[in-house]
C-alpha cells in the first residue's frame, strides 16, 4: 500500500484556478494532505491543508445523517458545516495574506 501512496505524487489533478491566477484556490493542498493523511503522517497532512481533517468529519457526519436518516436539519449539523466553511476561510485568507507578504 505504500508503493501506491509514494507514487500517487503524479496523478494528481492541477488546480486551475492556480494556473490561471497564480493564487492557491480555497482547496489547494487538500489532495496532497489525503496522501499524507492515508501514510499516517498527521503533522504533514494538517501542514499542507489544515481543514482537511474537519471537512472528513463533516462528510462522514453528513453522509451518516443521510444513511441513518438522523434529523438533517438540527443546529448541530449545521454548526459543523459552518465551522468547516469558517476553517477553510480563514485558511484560505491566511495564504492569501502569506502571498501578498512575500
């Protein structure tokens, strides 16, 4: 399994939004932080996308309310998605900031 894991580095998909404004996207890094996240590599995977752990909670959150036909309206889901947005703003508004100071 970790032969697939160190060679998967070659199929992944450029972000066109990079290529075209020379800016990382809301998610640039998320493909890179699942690679180190599947080899056990924590510190690495929330370095490259630190929202990457908390939006795999709110999907397997959101796919079990689904699955299991919980109340897909309670405020604690949408607390979940909500802090999973502000996670990935800010984020994205620190690189933004990180960019511009370069």
């Amino acid at each position: 399994m970790l032969f697939i894991l160190n060679k998967v580095d070659s199929f992944l998909i450029p972000c066109p939004f990079k290529y075209l404004t020379a800016l990382d996207c809301p998610g640039c890094g998320f493909q890179r932080s699942m690679i180190e996240l599947c080899k056990g590599n924590f510190q690495e995977s929330f370095q490259l996308y630190p929202p990457a752990i908390l939006f795999l909670f709110s999907l397997a959150v959101g796919i079990s309310s689904y699955i299991f036909k919980w109340d897909r309206n309670s405020n604690w889901l949408k607390l979940l998605y909500v802090a999973t947005g502000l996670v990935i703003v800010v984020n994205y508004g620190y690189k933004i900031l990180i960019h511009q100071l370069h």
